[in-house]
C-alpha cells in the first residue's frame, strides 16, 4: 500500500511545498496536504494550542488536526537554520514537539532537523534522513532530491514572474503585474505564511488588486538586491527573515515606480515586533514613502482592515496627485 505522507498547510508550506512534494513523490509516496485554511481550521488551532502562541503557530495546529486519520506520517521538519550564518524563530525548532504533547494518536511525526546554519553538508543529512523512512537506497533518495530541487527552482521562478504562491499550488496561474511606471505599486512585506494564506490576512492581496494596486511581495524581488540592500546595515541580522524584510524595505524605498509599504504581522510574533520597527526606521532615513503596518490575529475584523486598507491606498493617490504634501505614516 502507498504511504501518505501529510503536510500541514502552514508555516513554511509556502515557501517549499513543491521541494517537498516532488521529492516524497519521487519516493512513491502519496502527499496529502490539509485543506485550505477556514474558520474550523482556526477554531481547533485556537483550541488545542497554547494561548501565548503566535496566529501561524495557532492555524499549523488547526491544520494538524484536519490531516488527522488521513495520513500515515506527518512531515514537520524541525527548522533550525535555512541559510549561513542566519537563525529563524524557535517556534519552527519545537514544532514537533509541540505538537506531539499537544495530540493524542497522531500519525507517526517526521522531524528530522535542518539545520543549514554552520555547514551545507547538514543539508544531504536531513535530505537521507527523511529519505531513509520510504527508501533504503540513498543514490535514490539523492535523485529524488534533486528533482525536488528542479521543482523548487521553476516555483520560485513562477513567484518572481508575479504569481502568488497559494495560486500556482492550486494551478491558477495568473500573472501578476511587477512594478510599473504610472501605476500604484505597493509593497507587502512579511512572512510567507502571512501573505499567501488568504484566510489568515483576510484576503488583503485580492483586495489591493481589486483596487487597481499592483501588491508586491519579498518573493518577487530580486534576492540579490535584497542581499546587497541587506549588507548595508550595521550588522549582520540575526534572523534569515529580517534579512529579508529590512533588505526589502530598502531595496523598495529605492525604487521610485513603488509608492508605498504595507507590513503584515502577526500577534505575539516577537520577530516582526523587532524586524517591522527596524524596517521602517531603516526606510524613513532613507525617503518618505508611506507605510503602514497590518497585525493580523484571530479576532481580527475584516470591516477593520478594509477601512485602515482603503484610507492608506486614498491618501497614496490624493498624495500622488497633489505632489508630496500628506504624512507618510498611515
Ligand atoms: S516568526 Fe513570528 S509569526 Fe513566525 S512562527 Fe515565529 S513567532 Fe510565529
């Protein structure tokens, strides 16, 4: 019988679903992924996670219990590390284990750690490890990998062209407009679970795309602009996502076809805390491009958004027509 392999669609599911899919695949096994975030989804993370959790933390565990009963292993890396010398947040370090204390009968959990912090060879490590579950032979599992690496590759290429993640997973692909002279182009900087998870952001990109706003996500810039933007700091960053939201931010206030900055975080994050303040102190010694930041949690309302949404996209276009006279802070 195939093996099912789930994979919770949250956290870092955006960022590397077709690495993962591709490579259990190649594996012979049948990838499953919980359904699409809904209110049921949040109601039962809410529920069985702990109250000081962040919203993301709270939605992975809403889609933990919607794979239950329908999968033989549950794929949770434990994320560590996923670049030089760089650090994500320690809630990706103790998702397996959180979620094991937290459930009852949950299929068996795949937690092999990665950890790309000090040497790349960690990499073939967890890449073997999760392998050896579904196969025994490790020029195989290699192979699968680097076919997983190809479908990784096209997917990032797919998201830089200007097509949301959630659309080229669910094979809707249309195209996005990058940024354009003439027209309002506006940043969205976050993490990727904030972004594409339509549910959680309250569908915040449609929204700026039915407002005739061209949304620009951290995944459609040029990574090594966001790098070289990201060396001019003081100091290195700590965390592989404040490298890429305040390398960003910079790279955006440079750019003068982008009329403004939308920051997405989340509740209890204690990253975005940090990350969103240096960001905008990083943007305004630089220019005075309006920027607003977005916190999203689970009693968010969504008349409260489209109200706080609205009025930074008016005041872009009352700023843009009668030249650079209303305050930048929305
Ligand atoms: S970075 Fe923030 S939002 Fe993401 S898991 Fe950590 S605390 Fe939650």
């Amino acid at each position: 019988m195939t093996a099912k392999v789930g994979i919770p669609r949250g956290l870092f599911f955006y960022k590397l679903y077709p690495l993962w899919k591709t490579f259990f695949e190649e594996l012979g096994t049948e990838v499953v992924v919980s359904d699409q975030t809904s209110k049921r989804i949040l109601d039962d993370g809410v529920k069985s996670c702990v109250d000081e959790a962040c919203l993301p933390v709270k939605l992975f565990f809403g889609h933990v219990i919607n794979l239950k009963g329908k999968v033989d292993y549950l794929f949770i890396p434990r994320l560590t590390s996923i670049s030089r010398n760089e650090y994500i947040c320690p809630k990706f370090g103790g998702l397996p284990d959180m979620i094991r204390n937290s459930f009852d009968n949950i299929p068996l959990v795949i937690d092999t750690e990665i950890n790309l912090r000090k040497k790349k060879e960690n990499e073939i490590k967890a890449v073997l490890e999760t392998g050896r579950y579904f196969s025994s032979d490790d020029a195989a599992i290699i192979k699968a990998y680097e076919k997983a690496l190809e479908s990784y590759g096209n997917y990032k290429k797919q998201i830089e062209s200007g097509i949301f993640p959630g659309d080229i997973i669910d094979k809707k692909l249309a195209v996005l407009k990058k940024p354009q002279e003439n027209a309002l182009n506006i940043a969205v900087i976050g993490h990727a679970y904030n972004l594409y998870d339509r549910y959680a952001n309250m569908d915040l990109l449609r929204k700026l795309k039915n407002m005739g706003v061209n949304p620009v996500t951290v995944e459609m810039l040029d990574s090594g602009e966001i790098d070289s933007y990201a060396k001019t700091l003081n100091k290195q960053m700590f965390w592989y996502f404040g490298r890429k939201a305040v390398g960003s931010a910079l790279s955006i206030s440079n750019n003068e076809n982008m009329n403004g900055i939308i920051y997405i975080m989340a509740f209890g994050c204690g990253v975005d805390s940090f990350v969103c303040d240096m960001a905008e102190r990083n943007v305004r010694n630089r220019r005075d491009i309006p920027y607003i930041v977005l916190t999203i949690d689970e009693h968010s309302g969504e008349a409260g958004l489209d109200t706080r949404l609205e009025a930074f996209i008016d005041m872009i276009r009352w700023r843009k027509k009668n030249e650079a006279d209303v305050s930048a802070y929305g």
